[in-house]
C-alpha cells in the first residue's frame, strides 16, 4: 500500500485527518510484516506517538517485544536508539556524561542514547532502581540535565520499554514514580494457534527478527506526520459527561478495599488523552463513555497498587478494574 506522504509543502494543502489515519495504517501495515497479532500493543505504541507519551510492555520472553519496537521504528523515519538494560548500568550510559577533551583542556558533553525520537529501553526492569530513575526528567519533561545545564530531547520523542512479569528472576520492580511516566502499560499474551502457526510459516519461509529489511518493512510516516496528527487529537472534543465518567472511575479507584493506590488526577488526565487519541484513530472528532472503556485498562493497570490482602485472595489489578468499569454508571 502507498499512502502519499502527509509532509506539508508551501502551496500544497495541508494533509487531512483522513490523510493522517491512512499514514498511520500504513505504519500498522509495515508492523504486520514482521509481527504476527499483537495488534493492543501495535495500537498502545501508535497512541503513545499519539498522546506524546511513553508505552511499557510486559510479557515473558518470546512474545515479540523487542521485535514489536524494532520494527515500529523501520516503519517511521525516525531516530531510534537501543538500550540493553544490565544490572551493571549506569545512569551516564543513558543520558550521557561531561567527558574531559585532552585536547582543549576542558569538559564537554557527550550524549547518551537518549537523545533520540524513538528510544528502546529493553527489559528496563533488570538495571537497578538508580538507573531507572535516569529517565525520570526526560520522559517528564523531555530533556536531561548534566552539570547543571539542561539539554532538550528531539521532538518527538518517547520511550518504548520492554519488561518481563516481576516474578522472574534478576528483576528490580519498577518503582512507582518511574510507573506513572509511562503512559500506558500494555501486557503481550502468548499468541493464539492460528497466530503462532502462522509465525512458524513465516520463519520456515526464511524470515529473519535480525533482518527487517528482508521482511519489506519500510518507513512510511516522519516526526512530521505524528505532529500534524497530534495536532488533530488535540481538537476531538470531550464532553461534560465523558469528563464525570473518567473522573466517577477514578474516584472509585480510590475508594475500592482492593486498592491501597488509586487513581491520581495525572491518571485521569492521561485517560482523557489516550480516549481522544482513540476516537480520532476509529474516525471521530469527539470522544464517548466506550473510548474510555476502551483505555481503562492499559491507561490505569500501573497507576494503582492492590492491598496486600487482595493479592494474598488472587486478585488481579485488571479483575478489579474490570470490576469498577462494570459497577460505575455509564452516562447516556
């Protein structure tokens, strides 16, 4: 599929929101040449680009984070950066450090991989809490701060990492600060028959997760498409009842005997963007009860911590989100 690109040039119409849907299917397109299913992850990652924010994956190893993450940055023409996350990672090695020049006698900065639009932060929960928090103030607020100086990130810019369950071993549990950055977590579950025949397929036909290119991935949008779309998700509209809804389930968070956390008004904040980015993405320039229903979870699932009591019953956060969003009245 050729989608035109949505660049505006001087005498040229500017691209419509239709014109911007058809880029981003495109992108969900290249994606799908590479990895089979998943497509909650492939629409949680376009809504992060969307929402200007940063997407956590959770899944055990094998289910296509890292090949997910790649392969979304082969279909956009952006700069992207990989970490390896290690228990011996220092925050310098993120953000960069002052590096003494022999030759000018003095200190200058060298950039770490941070300085990217896309940046791949892979199993960000195996370096220690001290390392995690290096990306605290760039994915806040989208610079660093070195020495005393602050240095912008490039526009756009976000963090897609991957995690594996906190039950596997060699894990530091992301604390809760580092959490409520990221503004959705999306679980990637082990892929249907159908799905994982069709992985088997494709590898047997030769397919190589190294190789994208071989796979026909190219990039079809730039940063210049993710603004003028952003710039369309800020005019679909909310109104007043959507607004109470999205408060009524935060206020419920609050009040549940299975949370010891709820819901914080930065939660609801970001529950409003990701629904107006997933109206705008389904056609819509206005938002309604179900696009709320539809981000509850991946928008909330890390903004909120069960009781100790409720995880000893085997109760998950999702089984009591899912509860709250079938309890709270939903306006007409």
């Amino acid at each position: 599929m050729t989608v035109p690109h949505p660049e505006h040039q001087p005498g040229q119409q500017s691209p419509t929101d239709e014109d911007l849907r058809r880029a981003f299917g495109a992108v969900r397109e290249e994606v799908a040449r590479a990895v089979v299913g998943q497509q909650p992850a492939v629409t949680g990652l376009l809504i992060g680009l969307l929402c200007n924010g940063h997407v956590l994956l959770e899944g055990v190893p094998g289910v296509a984070k890292t090949l997910l993450v790649r392969t979304l940055s082969a279909a956009l023409d952006l700069g992207t950066r990989r970490v390896q996350f290690t228990p011996d990672l220092m925050p310098g090695d993120v953000t960069g450090s002052l590096v003494y020049d022999t030759k000018t006698g003095e200190f200058e900065f060298r950039e770490g991989p941070v300085f990217t639009h896309l940046m791949l932060a892979d199993e960000i929960n195996r370096t220690p809490p001290k390392t995690q928090a290096a990306l605290l103030e760039a994915m806040a607020e989208g610079q660093v701060s070195v020495d005393g100086m602050s240095r912008p990130l490039p526009d756009p810019f976000m963090v897609a990492a991957t995690q594996n369950p906190v039950e596997y071993e060699g894990t530091y549990p992301l604390p809760e600060a580092q959490l409520d950055r990221f503004l959705l977590k999306v679980t990637l579950e082990l892929p249907e028959r159908e799905d994982e025949v069709e992985i088997l397929r494709r590898h047997a036909s030769g397919f190589s997760a190294s190789d994208l290119a071989s796979a026909g991935v190219r990039a079809v949008a730039d940063a210049t498409t993710i603004q003028a779309a952003r710039a369309a998700v800020g005019r679909v509209q909310s109104g007043p009842e959507v607004l109470g809804y999205i408060t009524d389930l935060a206020r419920a968070s609050r009040l549940s005997p299975s949370f010891q956390l709820g819901v914080s008004p930065r939660g609801s904040t970001a529950l409003l963007q990701t629904a107006k980015a997933w109206a705008w993405l389904g056609g819509r320039d206005y938002t309604t009860p179900d696009d709320v229903q539809a981000m509850a979870l991946p928008c909330l699932r890390h903004r909120v911590s069960l009781r100790p009591e409720a995880e000893l019953d085997g109760v998950s956060t999702d089984q009591v989100l899912s509860g709250l969003l079938a309890t709270v009245p939903v306006p007409r």
